[in-house]
C-alpha cells in the first residue's frame, strides 16, 4: 500500500497517476473522491453526510453516518490489500492526526508507504481555481491541517517538483524498500515502511 495524503488540489491524484505508470505491477488508484462519489447524493450536501464540497467557505464538515461509512471504506480497502491488490490511496487526513489512526488499525500488518504530499497554499489556491470544480477556499484551508501531527516516511512537495518527479521519488523508495527486504513480487507485497 502507499499512502498519499495531501490537501485538496495538492497533485495527490495527478502523482497516484504517476505511479500507476512507473511502478511494474498493476496498482489500483482509490481515494477520497472515490469514496464521496460513490455516496447517494444526499449525503453530499451537509448535514448527516459531509458538507462543504459544494457551497461554503471551503470547510468540509463531516457527520456521523459520513464518518461511518468512511471507516468502512477504509477497512473494504485494506482487505481488499489483503486479498491481494496493491494500492495506492489518495487521502486528505481532516482529522490529522486521528485520521492516521484510523488507517493505520485497518492496515496493521500490510507493507504501507506514508506519504505526504504538500503544495504550498497558494499554488494550491491557484489550482483549485483553475480545476473550476471545488469549492474556493478548500486548498488553501487543507494545505497545512492535514499534516498535523501526521507520521511520514516519505515527504514530497509538489509545490517545488512536479507529479512526475514526486512520483519518481515514491517510485524508487518502493523499489529500494523491496530489494532491502529481498523480496519477490508476490501478490500480498506492497511497499516498506
């Protein structure tokens, strides 16, 4: 598993992209926006689900059957590295700290690569505003919470380097993590920590 987590518009997905491209085995891209995607549509607009993607100031506000579903996505992504899938997850951590918690129960005893992805707010801001499809404000409001107090063992910033290159930095810390283990593709092997 790698784990990417970054702020909105911070290039999280453009780098899983990447890595989709570099890395010899096939990899699934699965994140946030796959999650949100998938909720009925009145679960996006506040309330009992998550709000703050559509209107607002660019605080995203979670409810409790949002946050229920949320920890069942994360738990159906772990198994499914379990099973066998490797997987790169696009995360944006609201809660920092608490939220790495979360992932890191589901993930306990799967290779997992942490990664943080951060862009500068005002790139970020810049972004947001040239994709037309967040809300103004987000980026700028995720840039640095989102890292609070959260444990990396890789750190890019796609601020100062591209998707690409950030990717080809992930990309070559995989690869020396496996030939530090020694190990052979096998279908539960992801990254080292």
């Amino acid at each position: 598993m790698i784990v990417l987590n970054g702020g909105s518009s911070s290039g999280k997905s453009s780098i899983a992209g990447r890595l989709q491209e570099l890395l010899p085995e096939p990899w699934l891209h699965l994140g946030t926006d796959t999650m949100v995607d998938a909720l009925p549509p009145s679960l996006r607009s506040g309330g009992e689900g998550i709000g703050g993607l559509e209107d607002g100031d660019g605080t995203v506000r979670v409810g409790p059957v949002f946050a229920t579903l949320d920890a069942a996505w994360t738990v159906g992504v772990a198994a499914m590295a379990r099973a066998g899938a490797r997987i790169v997850v696009d995360e944006v951590f609201l809660g920092g700290t608490t939220s790495q918690a979360r992932w890191r129960a589901a993930l306990e005893g799967l290779d997992v690569l942490w990664v943080g992805v951060r862009c500068d707010p005002a790139v970020a801001a810049a972004r947001e505003a040239a994709r037309g499809d967040r809300v103004a404000g987000m980026a700028a409001a995720q840039a640095e919470p989102v890292h609070r107090g959260v444990a990396y063992d890789l750190v890019v910033d796609t601020s100062r380097a591209s998707a690409a290159d950030c990717a080809q930095v992930i990309a070559a810390q995989v690869e020396a993590a496996r030939a530090t283990a020694g190990a052979q593709p096998d279908a539960r092997a992801g990254t080292a920590s």
